[in-house]
C-alpha cells in the first residue's frame, strides 16, 4: 500500500510511458552494431546504466524486467536474436549471466547521485558493470565448463567498449539525474 500511495494517475501513465520507451530504446541498442576494437560493440550496457540514473531504480528495474520478459517470451529484442535463437532457449544460452546481470547494473547505477563527485560516479559505473560481467562471467563458466578461457572469451574482447560507454555517461551524468524529475 504504502508503494502507491503517492501514486497519481498522470505519474502512472508517465512511469508506464517511460517502461514501455525504455524497453524500446533497449531492443534498439541491442541491435545496432558499431564497428570497434576488437569486436562490435552495442549500446546496451549504456542503455541499461542510463536507465537506472535517469529514471530511478523503480522504473528503471521495471523496465530492464520488461526487456527481458519481452525476450523470454519470444520477441527478437536480444542481442544476435532471432538469428542465433529467441525465446527462453536463447536466454538461457551463453548471454543470461549477462542479461541478469543488467538488473543489478541498473539498480546500482540509480545509487548515483547529484552530489556525488567525479570519482565517485566513476567508481559507481564501475561496479555496476562489473556487476554484469561477474554475472555473465559465472553463468559462462557454469554453461561451457571452467576449464575453458571463461575470461578470455566473455569478458576481455568488451572491456575497452566498456570503458569507452563509461567514459561517456561520467561525462553526461549531471544532465542525465536532472531527468528524474519529470518521471
């Protein structure tokens, strides 16, 4: 009860409009592939980490739990889908350390806020994408056996991307908290 108690119809309708958009602007970095070193990126870790500051950890779950849903119930919102597979099969594949571990960078990356310096927000986005790769990283290893190169294979090839998407949002992320007011 106490959750919606200051919930007014317009906010509803703002945080659902937000959801569903948010959901939107995840499928769309997922599937366009930027050429980079040593392998294309995509934008979803950004997505995922602008979503939690600029909406809130609330809003911000609900639609990165959206995304996934949507994925699990077979639309072609992932990442290599529906060329590599959709549905649960392919979220249960070698990515579902990773897309799990896009609800805990989305939440910890709402943790920042206006206040916090440089370093801090720098140090915030680290751990919340760190939190994606540990994830990922685990289910990996889990999936295809330890005694493989787990991270060589899964984690190594997108840390510059990495860098990179962080490097942006330290940048941005003033402008980008201001956002939280609206929703």
């Amino acid at each position: 009860m106490e959750l919606t108690k200051n919930l007014t119809q317009p906010k509803i309708i703002k945080s659902l409009l937000a959801i569903v958009l948010g959901s939107i602007a995840l499928t769309i970095s997922a599937k366009i592939k930027i050429p980079f070193y040593p392998v294309p990126m995509t934008m979803q870790t950004f997505v995922v980490l602008f979503l939690g500051v600029s909406l809130g950890y609330k809003i911000g779950l609900a639609t990165v739990g959206l995304y996934l849903i949507e994925g699990i119930a077979g639309l072609p919102v992932f990442s290599n889908s529906p060329e590599k597979g959709v549905g649960l099969l392919y979220f249960t594949g070698p990515t579902m350390g990773y897309l799990i571990g896009f609800l805990t960078a989305c939440y910890l990356a709402s943790m920042i806020k206006f206040e916090d310096g440089f370093l801090v927000v720098l140090g915030k986005l680290v751990i919340a994408t760190s939190t994606i790769y540990i994830l990922g990283l685990l289910w990996l290893g889990t999936l295809i056996g330890w005694d493989k190169p787990i991270f060589a294979l899964g984690a190594k090839p997108f840390l510059l991307a990495e860098v990179f998407k962080i490097s942006i949002l330290v940048v941005l992320i003033k402008q980008i908290i201001k956002i939280r007011k609206f929703i």
